[in-house]
C-alpha cells in the first residue's frame, strides 16, 4: 500500500514539474506575442483615478519586458513606472524600487526587485476603484528560490515574468481585481 502512494506522489511531483517546463518556445516567438498580449488588454481596464490608469499601464509594459527577458528595454519601462509612481501620494517606495530595476545591470537583479515592487503595488490596486476590467494577481510558488513571487497581469494566461521562457507558464491565478 505504501508503495502505491510513494508511486502516486511521485507521478504528481512528475506532472507539476513538466507542467512548469513543458512549454518552451523559442525567445524571439514568445517576445512578440508576450509584449502584445497584456498590454493590449491593458486599454480594457479603466479606473476613476486617471494616475492609476498611468500606473498600471507603465507597470504592465515593464512586466511584459521582464517576461520577454529584455533587461535593456525594461530600464525605460521601469523608469516610466518610477515617473508614474512619483506622481502618486504614498508609492515613494515602489517609485525607489523602479528606479532600481531601471539601473539594474542584469536580468535576475530586474526581477529580485520586481519582487519587491509587488509588495509594495499590489495593495495599492487591490484598493483601487477599478471601474471595468478584471486585473489577475497571480502567483509562482518557484519565483525566489522558492518563496514565491506575485504580479499583475491583465489576463488569466499565466506569462512568468520571473522565469521568462525557461518557465513561462509556472504559476496560478490567485486573485482577480473586478470592477465594482
């Protein structure tokens, strides 16, 4: 009977594994339908306050950029988000935090403080007054050496900014933002 269940675990562990790698493509693919995708759902979402609309928008293309894995073109994308968030009473922090992904000098530091970034947006739009649209928090348990890492996206369809193409469909919805 043990042998069954020690089996069973083991053909779970299996799937889980080749579920978060089983979709490799090839960067060049993927960097255009990625970039594409959200961002052009992004126009769906509307929010009463104008500034959070800027926001979300600047968020979204640098978000795009880690999951194309484009260290170069997400250091101006992060800096629009820095300008965004300047502009907005009590993200200071996360402004500070964008302005480090911008001068980062290398992918992985883009995404430890993408990490950190989220910790801090994540509330802020889960407050927020979201007139249409849904906004999705998802979830990858593998992100940071296991911690774990969240972000937004403006789509169910799980693009890692995390892992980029080595793991592009690692994680889950665990929350969606609905209009009220």
């Amino acid at each position: 009977m043990q042998g069954k269940k020690y089996i069973g675990l083991m053909a779970v562990a299996f799937t889980a594994l080749v579920a978060c790698n089983s979709n490799k493509q090839s960067t060049e693919t993927k960097d255009t339908t990625v970039v594409a995708a959200d961002t052009s759902l992004v126009s769906s979402l509307a929010f009463q306050d104008e500034k959070l609309q800027n926001i979300y928008a600047a968020y979204i293309k640098l978000k795009d950029q880690l999951v194309a894995t484009k260290l170069e073109t997400a250091k101006p994308a992060a800096t629009e988000l820095a300008t965004a968030l300047k502009g907005f009473e009590g993200c200071e922090n996360a402004a500070a935090i964008a302005g480090k992904i911008a001068e980062a000098k290398d992918i992985k530091a883009q995404r430890a403080a993408f990490t950190d970034l989220n910790v801090e947006i994540i509330p802020v739009f889960k407050h927020a007054a979201l007139t249409s649209g849904t906004i999705y928090v998802q979830h990858c348990p593998m992100a940071n050496n296991g911690d774990g890492g969240d972000w937004l996206s403006s789509e169910k369809k799980i693009q890692n900014p995390y892992y980029g193409d080595e793991m592009m469909e690692c994680g889950r919805v665990a929350e969606e933002i609905v209009a009220k």
